[in-house]
C-alpha cells in the first residue's frame, strides 16, 4: 500500500488482499500481546503532557497507509494502555478476558449485527435469549417468567435495575419513597438514584457492620421508621461482593425482609456473581435466588472483555412495563411476543451483539472450565491470606472473601501510629506501581489505609502473589530505614 496515498477513497473501500493483510497483522499483534503479556509490566505511566506530544495533531484530510497507521497505534496508544488482563493487576475489579471472547467480538463488530429487534437480527436475539436464560437457571431465578440484558457493564445493569423497580412497585411516584443500602455499595448505585430522580431524601446509606455487612436490624428498625411517618420503602439493595472487600449481605435474610414489605430486592453481584459457579461461592451467596433483580458483570469474574455488563429480573414483564415504547416507525417491526425485540428492555435502541463473546467462549471452554477458574481464584486469595498470616509484620484487615483480601504492612515490634501507618502502606503502594511491575492500589477500611489485592485472573501463578507481597515488604522496610 502507497504511503500518503492522495487518492480520496470515498466508499471508505479495502481491496480483498488488503483487508486479509490488515486483518492477519491485527491477529498477530494480538497473538504477540497475549504471548508477552507476563513478560510485561501491568502499569500505564504516561502523563498528559506526553500523550499530547505523542498523538494530539489536526484531523487528517488525506489519508494514510493503514499498516502505518496500526503500527502508530500499537506502539503509541495500546502500549500506552494499562493492562487489565495482566497476571500482577490486582487492581480494582481487573478484567482476565479471553481470547475466544475477542474473536466473537471482532466477529460481531465485523458484521455489525443490530441486537435491538429481531427482524434485524433473529440469530443474535435467540443467543441473547439463550445466554440469559443459562444466567437465570445459574443465579436460581425462573427461566419461563425471567428476562434480562446485556449491557455496557455493572453500572447500566444497576441504572437498569433501579428504573425497573422505580416502575413495578412506585409506578414512578419517587416523592416519598426510600431506597437502602449499605455504605459498602459500589458509588453506580448512588449515581442511578441521582440519574433516577431520588433525591437525598429517598437514600438511606447505612453505616456497614463489623463484617462490612448491611446491619439487619438497624434496616428493620429504619423501615418501620420510615412507614410510621408516611414514607414508602421500597427498595433494598443488597450486595454480594462488594467492591472493596468482596463482601456478601446476608441475602436470605434481607429477601424474607422484602417479602414481608412488599419491597424490591436488588442484589448487586457485578464482581462476586461469578462465585456462584463453585461449590462454596453458592453457599456463601445463598439467598440469590430469591432476588428481583440482579446486577452481574461478566466482563469481570466470567472472563469476558469489555464491555458487557448484565441484568437479570424474576419477571420479563416488569422490563417490558419499565421501557416499552410504541413509536410509529418501528410498528412494523414489533413481532410477535415470543420475538424478543431488546430495545423494549432497556435504555438502548441500536445494541451491539454483546451476547455472542459470552456464548462463543462457554461453548469453546465448556463450564467446567469457567467453574475450575473461578475455584482457583478463590483458593489463590486463601492461600495468599495463609501466606500473609505466617509474617508477623503483615495485618489481614479483611479476610479471602470470595477473591479479595485486603491487609497492610504493621511492622512487629515497631510502634507506629495510625496515620503512620497509613502513610507507610500509601507508600508501598505508589513505590510498586511507579515500578510498574505488578498494579495494587490502596482503599480504605475501618479507616485505615489498607492494601487490596483482588485475585480473579486465572493466568495469576502463586509466583505473581508472592512475589509482590516479597516486593512490597522490601519497599517497607526501605520506608522504616528513612523513618529511623
Ligand atoms: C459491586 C460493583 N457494582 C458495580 C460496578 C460497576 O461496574 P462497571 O464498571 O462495569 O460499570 C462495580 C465495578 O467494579 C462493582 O464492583
């Protein structure tokens, strides 16, 4: 291919040999980013200053080669990317992925499937249905009656959720309604009230308890305060993984409370959902099954790529009751009831086909696969707990919980204060990500400023574990030694 090609290319064409060249080179850089990836550093370090010198330029008028054009990208965009399916990023809710997944991705976009109706794309709609249909039968939740969809990720699967509960219990009357929670809930479920209309009012945010759970009888105690001055609970939700410390509220217990209120159960299970494919994740998220709706996330703990997020309900209709529209210009494409049309689900109109990666990755691997993954993950966390123990110098501040920990360096036989400890474990942290070689920020807990490691990628070697917590303890004595 010419370089600087003047030529306008108008029908924005590729010759055959042009898109196999293109498209065989794209796959290899893939390959090669796979192969190195444990060779690699997790870490993206470039800052904005940098980034404008490498890329900021005017819209190009005339076009250029696209091998160049990729290689410009690969060497200053996606190298310039964190990644998130590193074996040594334990950062936020890290994002494993699969290659099958990027595939049926590449596949999807490729064909440009239109998920919303199914005259458009009846192949892609039935998969849906399938897809989320093997998700309710997981999660315990009706397949006959139940629906759901898949979304961009975890946040639109809760705004989803909450406008669906907003409509089946208040038929959208939100002035003297009151939702509850636990302070440990992900920052998109206050983000959806606020989208939502609630106002302050509406929220009651409750300090967590010593298990960083929900406290039960203190949300007894506001319900029936509430009711007694003319409010309308309607809504618990429940987490089960918190972000923070993968955390579980007690399901059961908050399902039989909503039974008895006639309130709305949503239990947001975007990072610890995947649990349920082990043996102890279903008995630690016992109780699921009972829920309205659930938030899950596969693009976190079922291995996916970004984005899919999704949402399941007890009943499909409460979906159609929230989002149906009847606009003229699509009448002619309504179908009939069992021709499920997802724009009547949800928000979005054109969709993208999110379900196909989730499809072409199970069939490929089979459950089994996902199931022995997700069982590894949770041993990793407990053996890295095990580990920690066995040091006096190490504090679990919450323990393997589902695949989170989160612990702090509280050196033995030193007497540091509080904020000197925090100061400490800040330090460590920035000291190894400024070395780049394994991604582990900070959070808070109990107020104190504590490591979080979370553990999901099944590519992640006890190696990758223990030789970040070896690093991390070098970078602490360092510290200590300048304190002296
Ligand atoms: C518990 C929980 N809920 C919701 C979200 C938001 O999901 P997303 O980032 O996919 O929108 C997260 C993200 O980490 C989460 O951990």
């Amino acid at each position: 291919m010419e370089k600087n090609n003047k030529e306008v290319n108008y029908k924005l064409e590729l010759s055959s040999e042009q898109m196999r060249e293109i498209g065989y080179k794209a796959i290899d850089l893939l390959v090669s980013h796979y192969e190195e990836l444990p060779k690699e550093t997790p870490v993206a370090k470039a800052d904005r200053a940098s980034m404008d010198w490498l890329l900021n330029e005017p819209m190009p008028e005339i076009g250029e080669d696209p091998l160049s054009v990729m290689e410009h990208v690969e060497k200053n965009v996606l190298k310039n990317c964190a990644s998130l399916n590193h074996p040594r990023f334990f950062s936020f809710v890290p994002s494993p992925s699969n290659f099958i997944s990027v595939i049926a991705d590449t596949l999807a976009t490729g064909f440009n499937v239109f998920s919303g109706a199914w005259v458009s794309s009846p192949g892609a709609a039935e998969i849906e249905i399938l897809t989320i249909n093997w998700l309710l039968k997981l999660f315990g939740l009706p397949v006959r009656e139940g629906g759901g969809l898949f979304l961009s990720g975890g946040s639109m699967a809760n705004l989803t959720a909450l406008a669906v509960a907003r409509k089946a219990i208040l038929n959208n009357e939100i002035e003297n309604a009151v939702v509850y929670y636990s302070d440990q809930t992900h920052s998109s479920v206050d983000r959806a009230l606020i989208v939502l209309g609630f106002k302050k009012k509406n929220i009651k945010r409750l300090s967590s308890n010593t298990n960083l759970q929900i406290p039960l009888s203190l949300l007894q105690e506001e319900i029936k305060k509430d009711k007694e001055n003319g409010k309308k609970p309607f809504c618990v939700i429940a987490n089960a993984g918190t972000t923070n410390a993968g955390v579980v509220d007690p399901l059961s217990k908050i399902a039989i409370l909503c039974r008895q209120e006639k309130m709305w159960m949503h239990v947001d299970a975007a990072y610890g959902g995947a649990a349920i494919l082990s043996e102890k994740g279903q008995s630690i998220l016992s109780g699921i099954e009972l829920a309205d709706s659930i938030t899950v996330d596969p693009h976190k703990w079922f291995y996916q790529p970004y984005e899919i997020g999704c949402v399941l309900v007890r009943n499909y209709e409460w979906l159609y009751g929230a989002f149906k529209m009847n606009p003229e210009y699509l009448k002619d494409i309504q179908g009939s009831s069992e021709e499920v049309n997802f724009y009547d689900h949800g928000v979005q109109l054109t969709r993208r086909f999110r379900a196909l990666k989730f499809y072409m990755s199970v069939k490929t691997f089979g459950l089994k696969s996902f199931r022995e993954a997700v069982r590894y993950n949770m041993q990793l966390a407990e053996k890295t707990q095990s580990y920690l123990q066995e040091n006096a110098n190490w504090e679990i501040i919450s323990p393997a919980t589902l695949a989170i920990i989160n612990f702090r360096y509280k050196p033995n036989g030193l007497s540091l204060s509080e904020e000197e400890l925090n100061k400490l474990n800040q330090q460590i942290s920035t000291m190894i990500n400024e070395n780049g070689n394994a991604m582990l920020v900070t959070t808070i807990l109990f107020q104190k400023k504590v490591l979080r490691m979370c553990l999901i990628n099944p590519r992640t070697l006890w190696e990758d574990v223990k030789t970040t917590i070896e690093v991390l303890e070098s970078y602490a004595n360092k510290v200590i030694l300048g304190l002296k």
